[in-house]
C-alpha cells in the first residue's frame, strides 16, 4: 500500500507535516520527491536527505541523496546564516 500521511508533529513548538517511510522512518518534505529523515545505523544516528520514486504506486528511496552524521548535521546548521547570506548576494 501507499506511504500514508501523518498527522502534523507536535512534539515541538512548531507543528511539522510528515509521513512514514518505506522503513518506518518519519520522512519530511523538503521539495518534490526529495525528503530529509532520520535513521540509525550500527548504533549511530545519520540525517538522510535523499530523492524518493515511485515504484508501482509506493515511494522507495532512490540513488540520489546524502547520509550525515550528527556532527555533520551540526556542523551544516552551524553554517546556515552564512549560506543564507551567499544565496541571498547570488540573487
């Protein structure tokens, strides 16, 4: 059957649509058939942002995406502002 829709998150201050993966991990939307998650693997967390497809009618994560540790992930919203700052110049 089709991945279902969640009900939005409110574990946090801020409500957060999400649906459930193929394996059971919260997927969140961040642009057509793109999705960022959360996983574990060999005791360690990894954030995955990861480009899903359709396989007869059920989304299955593709090749295409990146894994990071949680010192990765860190490091990357550390950096945000400054990201933010280079994009905004590039317009």
């Amino acid at each position: 059957p089709p991945a279902k829709r969640a009900k939005p998150n409110d574990e946090d201050s801020g409500a957060v649509a999400s649906k459930t993966g193929p394996g059971g991990e919260r997927l969140y939307e961040i642009g057509k058939s793109r999705y960022v998650s959360v996983s574990e693997f060999k005791g360690k967390p990894y954030i995955n942002i990861r480009e899903y497809y359709e396989d007869k009618g059920v989304e299955k994560p593709g090749k295409k995406g990146i894994s990071l540790t949680a010192d990765q992930w860190d490091k990357l919203k550390s950096l945000m502002n400054q990201v933010d700052k280079d994009l905004k110049k590039s317009k």
